[in-house]
C-alpha cells in the first residue's frame, strides 16, 4: 500500500440547512450546550460555515463545497467527517453512526460528485452494524496515523472496540485503543475532541487518560512515531485545543482550529506547534454549541486524482 503524508491538501465541506444543537446526542456530549432551534440560529452557523470555506481556501486548501437537503433534518449535518472517510487507496468508508437522526447524514451522491474528480476504487460500509448497535464514527473516532499506519482509539458508546479492530485489519493500521474521561467522569463522545496527530507533532489531553499504563503507551507511541507530544489540559480541551487538523496548503502547512482553541493555548504551546506549521484560527462560536469544532468540519479527501 502506498504510503500518505499526514496532511492532505483538500476537503469536503457540507454547509448546513437546519442548523441546532442535537437532542440525541446531548446525553455523552459533554461539549455541547443548548440552544434554540431557529432560523436565526441556521443562519449564523451558515456564515460561520462560509467564512470558514473562504479562509480555507485563501490559504490553499481545495474545499469540495455541498449544501445540505432541506429534508430531512439533519442538525450535525455540518460535521462530515463521521459518517465517511477517504484513502488514498481509493476506497471510501460508511460509517455507522449512534444517533438515528445522524443516521441522514450519509449521501451517496457526495461520493459520486468526489468520484468525478478522484478515483474511487471500493465504498466500504460499515453501516450494517448499526443494526447490532455498533458503532464508530470516522475521524471522530478514529485519529489516524497515515504514515504510521497507527490508529487512537478512545472508547466510548461511539467508537466499539471490535469495530475499530475492524476497521485496522481491513485498512492495514495498528490499534491504539485506551479510554479517557472528562469532569463529570462521562467517557469522551469523540476521540478527535482530545487528541490530533499532525506530521510532527501530536496535541493530547493526556491527562484525561486515567490508566496510567494506557497513559504511558500513548504517549510512547506518539513519540516513536516521531512526534513531539504537546500536552493539553482538561481546560483547553474544553476549548476544543484539541480538535484541530492539520491541513496542506499553498506554501506552507496550516493547523485549523477555532479562534476559542487558538486563544486558549499558552504561548510555549503555540511557539512548538508554530515550528511546524502555522495556526489557522476560524470563527465557530455558533457551530461550537452543537459540540464540535474545526476539525469535525472537514472530511479529508485522500483520493488519487483522475
């Protein structure tokens, strides 16, 4: 299998319709809050949505844009990243996702608009296990490791272990599964909330580890993997630090996180993540309610191109 870098250079984006926080999943998402249900609230999320394209692609990033369907609803329809993946093998993967309403989201013709421009070899889905209620939701999920071939796996009623193993056999990736908690003692919904890989460099709330052997495990696989570990606390993963991608652009690489992220880190973390790329910070405050960040906006396409 061909290795890929870490960082690709495009995305797919989905701009949302029906915008609100998600009744369904407010009960293990410790990051979310609620907020009303209203056009109002659509339409800050879709200038967010715009602003963030357009600062994207300023930078270099291709962004494959999709408006949402009107119908069904689908309140986390902005966040893409957890019902398909991209490999740069061509296949494509169907996640199966715990909220129903989620459930929507998976649209068989993005793949085939993404198919014009790219060659997709196989759809790989995973969405049949729904039915056993199994579940894993992409990139929220599963944190990968291209190069390496690693994939973290914090468990949680969104990411089973069987599954991840899963998904490791078929794509030639080696588990790292551990468990981490928040405040409340709750598992974390997402391991993408505490934990971002980037070429050199790994963001991580190790601390939200509790077993320390896992603890030590984590940390040393990052390090093998040669990367320089940049610990977060339980504070600023609270202010999505970690849910951040890095992402290829025209001269330089970017890491995209929130402007809450961005001003939640110290100036040494941001000087040891500076040496590698530059901080790309997007305004998302509306989009943050339904608790999800940056990095849950973007579904990276690895695909060999036509």
């Amino acid at each position: 299998m061909q290795e890929n870098p870490q960082a690709t250079n495009a995305v797919a984006m989905i701009r949302p319709h029906h915008f609100y926080p998600n009744p369904e999943t407010a009960a293990d998402n410790a990051f979310q809050r609620a907020a009303e249900n209203s056009d109002e609230l659509s339409g800050r999320a879709q200038g967010e949505f715009d602003h963030a394209v357009q600062s994207l692609r300023d930078a270099g990033v291709t962004v494959h844009f999709f408006e949402d369907t009107a119908e069904p609803e689908k309140p986390d329809a902005i966040f893409p990243n957890n019902w398909f993946s991209t490999h740069e093998d061509g296949r494509v993967v169907l996640y199966p996702m715990f909220s129903p309403v989620r459930r929507r989201e998976r649209r068989r013709e993005i793949i085939d608009v993404l198919e014009k421009n790219y060659r997709v070899t196989d759809v790989v889905d995973y969405s049949e296990y729904e039915k056993r209620d199994l579940f894993l939701e992409g990139t929220g999920s599963l944190v990968l490791d291209h190069p390496n071939r690693v994939a973290y796996v914090s468990l949680s009623k969104r990411a089973n272990r069987e599954l991840a193993e899963k998904f490791c056999s078929d794509f030639e990736y080696d588990p790292v599964v551990f468990e981490s908690t928040g405040d409340d003692g709750r598992p974390v919904y997402h391991t993408n909330v505490m934990l971002c890989v980037g070429s050199n460099f790994a963001l991580i709330g190790l601390e939200m580890i509790g077993d320390k052997k896992a603890r030590e495990n984590v940390r040393d696989r990052l390090e093998k993997s040669g990367k320089e570990v940049i610990e977060l606390t339980r504070s600023q993963i609270g202010d999505f630090a970690g849910n951040a991608l890095e992402l290829r652009g025209k001269q330089c690489g970017s890491l995209v996180l929130s402007e809450r992220a961005a001003a939640a880190l110290t100036n040494d973390q941001r000087a040891k993540i500076e040496q590698y790329v530059s901080l790309l910070p997007l305004s998302l405050p509306t989009i943050e309610l339904a608790g999800g960040s940056a990095r849950c906006m973007l579904a990276e396409i690895f695909l060999p191109r036509r």
